[in-house]
C-alpha cells in the first residue's frame, strides 16, 4: 500500500458553513465540489461525496432540484447519487 502523509484540515474561515467552508444559506445545499466538504465527508464515510450527500439536510424539493441541475450539467451518476 502506497504511504499517504496525513492530512490536516483547519476549520473554515469565521461566517462560512463548518461543513463545506462556503458561504451559503443553510437552507441550501453544501458546496459538493470544496476540498474541505470532500475531505471532511471522505474522512468520516470513507467514500465520495454525491450531491445528493452534499443537499441531505435540505427540503425535498431543494435536495431533487440539487440532483436534477447536476444531471443536466453533465454530472455522472457517481456524483449525482
């Protein structure tokens, strides 16, 4: 197995989501595409986040809204979930 150096995360800047580090409503979806999401969501499941990952805590029609836009934007299944 190829040596991985540990990867520390500092927490994001003060008035961002501690989730992703966007700025974003809460309401909405988190930032799927922010190195510190992925990392953070890798650290903790062990796999790629999806964008349906990334819009969970979301109301229903926000969270197929989030999935839908990424579909028609060319996004594949693995990232749409």
């Amino acid at each position: 197995m190829k040596y991985r150096p540990p990867i520390h995360l500092h927490p994001p800047l003060r008035g961002t989501c501690p989730k992703c580090g966007a700025r974003h409503d809460p309401a909405l979806p988190h930032d799927r595409d922010s190195i510190y999401y992925q990392l953070r969501f890798h650290r903790k499941y062990g796999r790629e986040p999806t964008w349906a990952d990334a819009a969970a805590h979301c109301a229903e029609d926000v969270r197929r809204a989030c999935v839908e836009k990424a579909r028609a934007a060319g996004a594949p299944e693995e990232i749409t979930g």
